[in-house]
C-alpha cells in the first residue's frame, strides 16, 4: 500500500479523528512521512512516537546502503525510515526517505559519525540505482546545511570568466533593480 499525502491523512483525521487536533497531525506527518498508523492511530502514543528516533539512532552508512535489501524483510526500522516507491509507469523502483524531518536527520546522523564516507557515498555516481534517489536527497541535504560557496555573475557575451569578482547579497538587490 502506498503512503498517504498529507491530504488524505487530514481527510481521514477530520473523519475518523475528529478529536486530535490537525496540529499534533499535521507535527506526525512531518516527522513520520504518509504512515497512516503512525500519523494518526498512534499521535497518542509516547512509545510509538519514540521508535522514529530509536530508528534514527540505529542508522550508520553501511544500515543504509543495506536499506534496499531489507524492504522485503519484516524490518520495523527500514519500514519506519525507508519508504518503498514505484515510478507511474512500474518500470522502476527506488527507495526515498519518510520524511524531510527523516532525511535530516539521518544525515546529521550519518554526517557526525562519518563524514568523509558519507561524502564518498554522495558523490559516487555507480552501484545500485535504487540507491540513487537516497544520494540524492542525502547531496541536497549537503549542500543546504548552511556551508557557503562561492559564486560569480554568468555572463551573456560567451566570455569564459566574468571580472573575478564574487558578488554579494548587495550586488545581487542592485541587479534586480
């Protein structure tokens, strides 16, 4: 069954749930992803809600790269991290994170605990395609965490390099004048 979106999940609590409020559903679904069980028949719950960080807590590099392998298996920890996904026409399966709040803090996780192999796993363009999706959510995770890069204006004229100079936040409001 695939994971419910975020309207299905308010549809069903405004029918079925009337009594918990959108905003603890509305908290669970950033955490939790479309897990309906966990979304909304265990809001209440404090164990439940307990085992998305003991699952965060248990992940390394090499839980990951075995993640796929695993979907098949009755794995609480890769279900509750994991979701399976099947591309419009099923001609292709990957594997993507529950959640933004997920894919976060997986990466923190994996980040602290080894980085310069995490790096390695996000710039490797090989191995398993399933896996592509997750390098991927893992590279844009990266690169918003807050590092800075140095830019430069593109130029029009077909000139390879522009004047050397890197533009500030200022430039850019001047340009947009």
């Amino acid at each position: 069954m695939p994971v419910w979106s975020r309207d299905e999940i308010l549809r069903c609590r405004k029918l079925l749930y009337p009594a918990t409020p959108e905003t603890v559903v509305q908290d669970r679904y950033r955490r939790w992803g479309g897990i309906a069980r966990y979304v909304l028949g265990y809001t209440q719950v404090g164990c439940q809600q307990a085992l998305l960080e003991e699952a965060i807590d248990f992940v390394d590099l090499d839980w990951l790269l075995n993640a796929y392998r695993k979907l098949d298996a009755n794995d609480a920890q890769t279900h509750i991290l994991i979701h399976y996904c099947v591309s419009t026409r099923f001609t292709d399966e990957y594997i993507v994170f529950a959640s933004p709040y997920v894919q976060q803090e997986v990466y923190q996780r994996l980040y602290r605990k080894d980085k310069w192999r995490l790096l390695e796993f996000i710039g490797a363009s090989g191995g398993n395609d399933a896996l592509a999706v997750l390098r991927d959510q893992l590279f844009e995770e990266h690169v918003h965490s807050g590092r800075t890069f140095r830019t430069r204006h593109l130029v029009e004229n077909g000139d390879e390099h522009d004047d050397g100079k890197y533009p500030s936040e200022g430039d850019w409001d001047e340009d947009r004048r």
